[in-house]
C-alpha cells in the first residue's frame, strides 16, 4: 500500500504507562515521535508514569487517603497473615502513626532535594530523600496488597492468567492505577482529542498498567482505537495469539516489533476508513480469531530521526539535570550468549558514527541535555572510539553511561579516547567469575583478558559496574563461589557489581537446547504474561543450596566487599552516573553508609588500628583477615591459616564491622628461606618476613598501610625484617622505602613468570644488586 499524505489532521497520542522510573524517559516514544512527525503526522507523548509517581501518588492529599487506607486494614488483622514485611510495615504504621505523617507532611521536601543541585550533590540529604520516598512506596504497597511497586518495579502474585487480570483492571482496592486514570484522562483525552492511543508496554512491571489504561479507554471511549506495542508484548506475542480475548477486553490491535512503518500505515488506514489487513507487524481480531499481517516492514535506525523529547516536561523528572536516554544501534554485534533471549532477528546495525555524534549534538543543544545513558545492547570497541573521536570534535562537555562487553579489543588507548569523549560509567557484561561456566555461556570473553579491560577502564577514571549471573545451570557451590571471589579479588576495578538470579527465557538458546546444559525438565512459562520457564536441572546445587548462598552472596558483596557504599543506597544507576561525573570515581568510591541511620561518611573516619598475636585474635576477625589476604590474590591459598596462625604478630585496620587492611610479621617456612637463598645469595635465617599485606581499595592512598607498618615495627622491636615485593607494584615498593626497607636482591619468580625485589630491614647492598633509585617513584 502506497502512504499518501493525510489530508486533514489524524490526532495519535502515544503512552508510556507506568511502572517505570521517574528520574528519566523511556526512549521508545521519543524516538517513534521522531519518525511520525518527520512524516508530517500529528503526534503527542504522554509519559503517565512520570505522572503517576510525581503528579499524583507522591502527593499530599494522595498519601494521606492512602495511609488512611492501609491503617483501617491495618486495625481489621487483614496483614495478620501476610509475609513478615509486609506485617512490620503495618505494625509499625499503626504504633508510629505521627511518623508516617511526617514523612507525609515532607513528601514535597523529598522530591525537591533530589531535583535541586544544592541537596542532590549533598550524599546525606540524597540518601535521606530517597529513603523518605521509598518509605511512602512502601506505604502505598501496604494500601493495595497484595501488590508491590516502587520506581521501577511492580508485582502481584493473585495475577495468574487472562480472568484474573482483567478482574484487576477494575479493582480499585488493590490497583494503584485505577484511581489515577479516573482521575486524570479524561482532561488528558479532552486535551488531545485522540483517533489513535499507542500505549508502548516495555517491561512487565508495565503490564498491569498499561493494561488497566487500556480497559479504560476501551470502557469510556470507545470511538478511540488502542493498539498495544513494546518489547514485552513483542515478547507475549505467542501468548497473544491464543488469546483472542485481550483484543476484546484490551485494545483493537497489537504491534509486534519496531513500530514506526507500523504505526504510520495504521494512521493512513484509520483516518481513511480502510482495512487493516495491510498494516505490517500487526495483530488484530476478526470474528474471534487473531489475525497476524504476513509482511514486516522495519526502518532501520540509521533513517530514524534524533529522539524527539519536546513533549515530555524534562525538567520535572526526579533529577536536578536532565538525563535522557540514547541508542546507536539495533541487535547485538555478537548475538550469541546462550542465557539471551533476542527477539529482535535483525541483523546488528549502527548509526554511523559521525551522524550519531549529530544526533547526540542535536539533543544537547536543543534539550540542553548533558547526561545521556546510551543503552544497546552490545557495540564494538571500534565503533565507541570512532563515535567518541566525533564527540571530541565537537568539543561536547557530556556525561555518559553505556553498556559494554570486556572484549581485548578495548585497548587503554581506546578506554581513555571514550573517558576524554565523556564516558563516566560503564555496565560490563562480566556476567561469572568461573571459566566453565563463561564457556557455557558462550560470551566470547576471557576472564584475565576481562580483568585487563576492567584496569584499563578504571586507571581512565571510569566507573566499572559489573553485571553478574548466578544459579547458571549445572552450576555448582564452589563455582558460584568462585564468582564472588572474583569480584572480591578485583574490587581495584570493579566498583560496584549488580547479581542477578539466572532465568529460562524463552527463545533462548538455552531453551531450545536445554539437554546441553543439564536440564532435565522444562515446563512452560509461568503466566501467560511472563516468558521465563521454570525448569529442573540434573546438576549444579539444589533449590535450598542456591537460596542460602544467594543471601549470603547478597549480604557478603554490601557488608563485607563494599562496606555498605554510597552506590548501593543511590539505588538508581542515573544518580550514580551523575555522582561520578560530579565528584569522580575515588570520591565516590571512599562514601560509605551506616546502616543504622543513614549517615554517610569516608572511607578511613572511624578507622581503629590493632596489633596482636594470633592467639588474640577473635574468630570472626581472623575469618575477616584471611579472606582479606584471600582477595588480594597475590600469594598462596593453601596456607594462609596455618602460616597466620604461626605468625609473630598481626596488624589489621577495622572500620564498623569490617576488616578493611592488614599486615603481618610471620616466621617464614625454612623451606622458602633456602629458595631464597638459592634464588639470590641472601641468607635470610632468623628474620621475620613482612607479608600477606593487603587493604581494601578505596582504603589507599590515605596512610592506612604506613600506620599498620609502622604499628608493627613498634611492636617488633630487635628484629629483622624481610618482605619479597613484585617489582612492578610501585604502591607497595614505595611503603617498604617509606618505612625503612632497602632493595638486597631482584630474582625471576618462575611460577608466577615476575621479577620480585628482596627488600630487607638492613643493608644487604652490594655492587652486585641494583641501587634504589630505580625504585624511587
């Protein structure tokens, strides 16, 4: 069908519903928008969850009927019985009532704090905030269970197939959204006066909202065609088709797939009264049956306008700068990870770099927009080079965000070009920290080439966020071990780390294939609104196994990794992007918070030094300092108990509850005296030898190490000492000249393939050895 121009004006409204962040739009209207209206087409954006969150729940007047609400359920027992959250939450509503009006009474505070420059930059009054606003999306979630939401997430466990999420679309009890519809469309509909509703449902914490805006609409404006689109229905897409019953409770059509073609043939065939048999990548409902177009038209994303954000109020969002999102390619360069489920069949595309590096420009100057979030799913290191060397052409003061894979072809080179271009945090797919199971996966990584690109990344000042996998099938404890160690090991270039649950999506490679990885038994997805298959698998660890480990995986990478960061408690991966471009990586890494109120402070405040012999030591602190040795992944594991256990003394640095530096003077094995005897002449017998040293990162640089050395000597008065250094870690190197210490001897460690530097307590130096100047830096 040929798409003549529409002679008089066909009004579309285009929706995003909730649930979805509130700090930034979703890209997909922006860009759709883009297109249409290049196309001479008469169309608006609409995005309700921002309006939903800030325009309505997150008001006074809204919280104060809602924690009405939730405190006569409250007094009736109806939370007797509910899971133990849920319960305290009511218990502590109905004990602390004057509390929950206060955090009421400051709503309009908190969301004012976390748009102004002032009190977004101050870490205390964000985390306060940002608690204050979470707290109140909890007492909502108490005043429509059983459903739960916060910003960005949304569940009901009682919406289980077709009858029940249509009979919650008009539950005003227990839908959040309903009230809100009734109360806003109509001005909304009277406004725009639409022919046309595109409601864009991405996720399925969108499902229930987007669906209850569908119903809606259907009920009260039936002259309006609704037609359903977005990834998540993309992926619903079988479900969709046997279910003809949605196109009658729902909407008039559904767009599977990209939809600007589909949309523009839908306006032509809508404003002229035309069948829609023609309009490609779209179902539809005849007589009972779903009906599917057998042609697909797609516009590749290179022909696609810069996104369009002029109808959405960027200013409002919850954050004190713009932050909008931004994609330069469609598909996925490498497409072959077995867990992924790619819906999208195209072939990988890119928008050629200098004309994305346009489009950014465009964006920026008309938006004034710094902080883009750049969200494919995968793009060459070639490409982000070339696309950064536009960047810097255009001498672009930006702020940027991207997702990328650890692949060697991110040389330091490269790194640092796309860190000068902007570039202040990076999601990497690292995904495990155990080679078998990355085979399994098929990343077409390799974890020390991985580590290498993590350095890389993080000596250019970018903030490495990795994403990691755990319950893979046929995955053991000891493999999943071994992936909290890995983060544990290279906390220098992993700043922050995400773990995620392992799920059987449909269409994956795995799915298809499930015998290939231990699988025994796949059933079908849980819902008819949800893609992930529950399975049964021959191997790995068991359900309960997994759960334990899970919580203590949890608990062990907050508490004890990371120190409960400031990373963790900004929750939202925007804010982080905005604090390391403001403060840098080492700032932002050394806040800490205490989680008994919230308060933040730096890395080193509160620190508390302690020398002791092992017998001294309490348990738990000793499982701390081996594990801490452990991470450093630069000696031996074998025995690192026993040799503690033997040591002359111990100086370990503690801030909370956490061991975060240590240093010992040990006994040495007689056995490693005499191969350093024969490695390099020095006869080391009756010195203590200075090792096992270790401190956590953002624990550098600030004299922790020098006061725990300096501790020790003290304590270890009349004895000499050695310590073995790599002669390439010029940190350590550097201690040791500091405190006393002179190079005796090099020699060629053939194990680990270095050259290792003997610095003792006294003279050993010789014209044979090299002087230190070599190590004065």
């Amino acid at each position: 069908m040929l798409l003549s121009p529409v002679k008089t004006p066909f009004r579309t409204l285009l929706v995003f519903p909730p649930v979805w962040t509130p700090v930034t739009p979703y890209l997909a209207l922006p860009l759709l928008s883009a297109y249409l209206r290049s196309r001479g087409l008469s169309i608006r954006q609409y995005d309700a969850s921002h309006e939903f969150f800030l325009g309505y729940l997150l008001k006074e007047g809204t919280l104060n009927q809602i924690m009405e609400k939730a405190s006569a359920k409250a007094r009736d027992g109806f939370y007797d019985k509910t899971r133990e959250r849920v319960r305290l939450t009511a218990q502590h509503l109905l004990a602390n009532p004057g509390e929950w009006c206060d955090k009421i009474a400051r709503v309009g505070e908190f969301v004012s704090n976390l748009k102004r420059e002032s009190s977004f930059y101050n870490p205390n009054t964000c985390i306060f905030s940002q608690e204050g606003l979470y707290a109140l999306l909890r007492l909502a979630s108490l005043a429509f269970f059983p459903a739960s939401f916060t910003f960005n997430t949304f569940a009901n466990p009682h919406i289980k197939d077709f009858d029940t999420l249509l009979a919650y679309c008009e539950d005003k009890d227990t839908n959040p959204f309903l009230s809100f519809y009734q109360e806003r469309l109509p001005v909304l509909l009277e406004n725009c006066d639409p022919q046309l509703v595109g409601i864009s449902i991405t996720t399925g914490n969108q499902m229930a909202g987007g669906l209850t805006l569908a119903r809606f609409i259907m009920q009260h404006y039936p002259n309006i065609h609704i037609t359903l689109g977005g990834r998540h229905m993309l992926r619903l897409g079988e479900s969709l088709q046997r279910q003809p019953g949605y196109f009658d409770s729902f909407c008039h059509s559904v767009v599977m797939g990209s939809g600007e073609k589909p949309l523009e043939y839908l306006i032509a065939c809508l404003s002229r009264g035309g069948p829609l048999d023609e309009v490609p990548n779209l179902l539809r409902s005849e007589d009972g049956t779903v009906v599917a177009c057998d042609r697909e038209e797609h516009i590749p994303i290179s022909e696609i306008p810069a996104p369009d954000f002029s109808d959405l109020p960027l200013e409002e969002y919850l954050s004190p700068t713009p932050i909008v999102p931004f994609r330069l390619s469609e598909g996925c360069y490498w497409g072959k990870c077995t867990f992924c489920s790619r819906y999208d069949t195209r072939r990988f595309a890119t928008i050629q770099p200098q004309k994305a590096a346009e489009q950014l420009e465009e964006v920026h100057r008309r938006f004034s927009v710094s902080c883009f979030t750049i969200n494919d799913d995968c793009l060459t290191p070639p490409y982000l080079e070339a696309f950064a060397r536009e960047i810097l052409k255009r001498n672009l003061d930006l702020k940027i965000s991207l997702w990328c894979k650890p692949v060697g072809q991110f040389s330091a080179r490269r790194i640092e070009i796309m860190a000068r271009a902007g570039v202040r945090l990076v999601r990497w797919g690292v995904e495990t920290g155990h080679p078998r199971i990355l085979k399994l996966m098929n990343k077409g990584t390799d974890l020390e080439e991985s580590r290498k690109v993590l350095l890389a990344s993080s000596n250019a000042g970018i903030w490495n966020h990795a994403t990691m996998i755990l319950g893979f099938p046929t995955e053991t404890l000891e493999e999943a071990k071994e992936t909290i160690a890995f983060l544990d090991r290279n906390q220098d270039r992993i700043h922050s780390s995400i773990l995620f649950r392992f799920s059987l999506l449909s269409h994956s490679y795995i799915v298809r294939n499930p015998s290939a990885f231990g699988i025994a038994e796949v059933d079908g997805p849980r819902t008819p609104f949800s893609y992930d298959h529950p399975f049964i698998c021959s191997g790995g660890m068991d359900r309960g196994t997994f759960e334990n480990f899970w919580k203590w995986a949890n608990y062990f990478r907050n508490e004890q990794m990371y120190g409960n960061p400031l990373w963790y408690y900004l929750r939202i991966r925007e804010y982080l992007l905005l604090y390391v471009a403001r403060f840098g990586l080492e700032t932002v890494r050394r806040w800490k918070v205490k989680p008994q109120d919230n308060n933040v402070f730096k890395a080193g405040d509160n620190v508390e030094f302690f020398f002791k012999k092992p017998s001294e030591i309490d348990q738990k602190s000793m499982d701390m300092i081996c594990r801490l040795i452990e991470s450093g992944g630069e000696v031996g594991l074998s025995w690192i108990r026993e040799n503690l256990a033997d040591a002359f003394m111990i100086g370990y640095a503690v801030e909370g509850d956490r061991v975060v530096g240590t240093l010992t003077h040990k006994r040495p094995k007689e056995k490693y005296v005499r191969y350093l005897m024969e490695k390099t002449g020095l006869d080391l017998r009756g010195y203590l030898e200075r090792g096992y040293t270790f401190l956590r990162p953002e624990y550098r640089g600030i004299g922790i190490a020098d006061r725990i050395l300096k501790g020790l000597v003290v304590r270890s008065p009349g004895e000499k000492i050695y310590v073995t250094i790599r002669t390439d870690n010029q940190e350590a190197i550097s201690l040791g000249l500091r405190n006393g210490m002179r190079l005796a001897a090099i020699f060629h460690n053939d194990r680990t393939n270095h050259e290792v530097g003997v610095f003792t307590s006294i003279s050993h130096i010789s014209e044979s050895f090299p002087g230190d100047s070599s190590f004065a830096g």
